[in-house]
C-alpha cells in the first residue's frame, strides 16, 4: 500500500501558496527531516491546521454517498466501497492516507474532503506524488463576474 500525507492548509496561506505546490512539497519534506527544531514547527502550526480526528471521522460518515461504508476502528478510519479500500490515520500532526492506488483516494476520499474544505495538500511518503486535492482555488470557484463576450 502506498502512504500519503494529508495536510489541511490554512485558508490565507493557500490562496497565496496555490500556484506554488513545490515549496509546499520542500517544506514539508524539511519539516520531516528536521522534527525537532522549533522554528519549523511553529511554521507547520502557522500553515496547516489541526485535524480532529473524532470529528473527522464523523463528517466522513455523515457526508460520504450511501454506497460507501466508513468503519471507525480504534484510532483509523476504513473507508470502502466495493473491492476499494481506503485507511486513514493521524500520525504526527499529519492525516496518513493508506490506499493501493491514489485513483482509490481520488474517487473515494477526496469528494468528501472537498466538502469540508477547499484546501487539502497531498504529498506521497513512499511516492514521488504531491499536490492540491481540489482543482481550483475557491475563489475561482466562486468568481461568477466574470463573463466572456463575443461581438461576431
């Protein structure tokens, strides 16, 4: 199973971070490396926010479609539908995603984590991968004034 971490990022530091994935990804590899030092992890606190984990696991059960059953076993969450099977867990401040194939993830998980908040960023452990789980800032989403013309 491949493992990825899922960092919740603060709405102010997304917006201006969007466009800017691969200093996210170094910075997150550098506070991996560097656990101990204060400064990182004051950065970490500043950026990312706190993920209840019992909270979490709640929303995912209330929110998920029907035919896709969340199980809470101790401290993970299992996540299926059919032969597809997601695990998540908190691990260090970060929400460890287990799963065989990202595209599992893509269809099972990350609908629902849209729904809780737009900014997600996803970096594989054991993988090369990292990246938004939306698609587009909010504000893009939102932003209906503006209009295309054509005068032909």
């Amino acid at each position: 199973m491949n493992e990825y971490a899922i960092y919740w990022i603060e709405e102010n530091v997304a917006k201006n971070y969007f466009h800017k994935s691969d200093l996210l990804h170094r910075f997150f590899l550098e506070c991996n490396e560097k656990k101990d030092e204060i400064i990182i992890r004051k950065q970490f606190r500043f950026i990312t926010r706190k993920i209840h984990f019992y909270k979490f696991a709640m929303h995912l059960k209330t929110f998920s479609s029907p035919e896709i059953n969340v199980k809470r076993i101790g401290n993970r969450v299992l996540i299926k539908r059919g032969e597809e099977t997601v695990c998540l867990y908190i691990e260090n401040g970060e929400l460890i995603l287990k799963c065989n194939h990202l595209t599992t993830a893509v269809s099972l998980l990350f609908p629902i984590l849209e729904d809780i908040h737009p900014y997600f960023f996803v970096q594989g452990k054991d993988t090369p991968q990292y990246g938004w789980i939306s698609p587009k800032p909010l504000k893009a989403m939102n932003d209906e004034s503006q209009v295309l013309y054509n005068f032909l």
